[in-house]
C-alpha cells in the first residue's frame, strides 16, 4: 500500500461525485487492477490516500487487500471519520465483483466499529465512474464470517 500525496489542500469535496473525479484521475490507465482509498475529514477534506496495487502484486482483474493495513492506515490521522473507495476494471467491466463488494461489506463494517463509515465505492473503467450506493448495492451490509455471529 502506498500513500499518495494528493493536491487538495485544505479542499472540501460536497459530494461522492467530485470524488469520484479524483478517482477517475488516479485510476484510469493503469493495465492492472488498482484500489484508491481516500480518508476523509466530516467536511471532506481528504485526510490521506493510498494506492493498493503494483504490477508485482495485482493481475489485470484481481488486487489482494490487506484489511488491517487499510485501517491502520485510516485510522492514522485523528481527523478521519469516514472514507471513501475506488478501484479499476481494466478489462471495461462496469459490473461489481462478488470479491469487490465483499471486501467493501467488511471493510464498512469493521471501520464503523472505530467511527469511521463508508461514503461509497466507485468503479472506473472505460473513462467511465460507477457508484455502488447509486447502484442500490447494500455495501454496509454485515458480512456473515466464522468469528462472527450471524444476526
């Protein structure tokens, strides 16, 4: 996972969609896939980014995420209470993965647990951006998981 260092400023971004071309910026291009996490202040400032995803470690459809390392890294500036996710298809496809949003289940779930929620998940490909929440993709849905209990 690397850190970015990302030209906002003290910027505040009102909505998912003047994120989403922070997104499109960063994740467009690349031949392999990449993941985009921005940490994000309650006024949307972004309070640090990483890149998950390096031609050694991800394959044109498939990055590995470390969970923990994602909220170690979220969890370093006091200021973030919410975060925001992206990542590509460079193969075009506009469609969610089951591992996409699984990942995104858990990864909301366990970062509510330190305050910090989900604002969306987005996905680039083609030049283009789509919203999971838009989509209507239960993305804060709890993931059923052997060390927890089904509710």
């Amino acid at each position: 996972m690397t850190r970015l260092s990302l030209r906002c400023g003290d910027q505040e971004f009102r909505t998912p969609e003047e994120l989403a071309v922070i997104a499109r910026r960063v994740l467009a291009g690349h031949r392999e896939e990449r993941v985009l996490i921005l940490g994000l202040s309650a006024h949307y400032r972004v309070t640090g980014a990483w890149l998950i995803g390096a031609p050694e470690t991800a394959t044109v459809s498939h990055v590995r995420v470390d969970i923990g390392a994602v909220l170690c890294a979220l969890r370093s500036s006091s200021d973030t209470t919410q975060f925001f996710l992206a990542h590509n298809h460079p193969t075009g496809s506009s469609s969610f993965s089951y591992d996409d949003l699984t990942v995104t289940r858990e990864l909301a779930c366990l970062a509510a647990e330190w305050g910090i929620y989900l604002v969306d998940h987005m996905l680039v490909a083609r030049g283009r951006v789509y919203s999971a929440r838009r989509a209507a993709l239960d993305i804060d849905r709890p993931v059923p998981s052997a060390n927890r209990p089904v509710a």
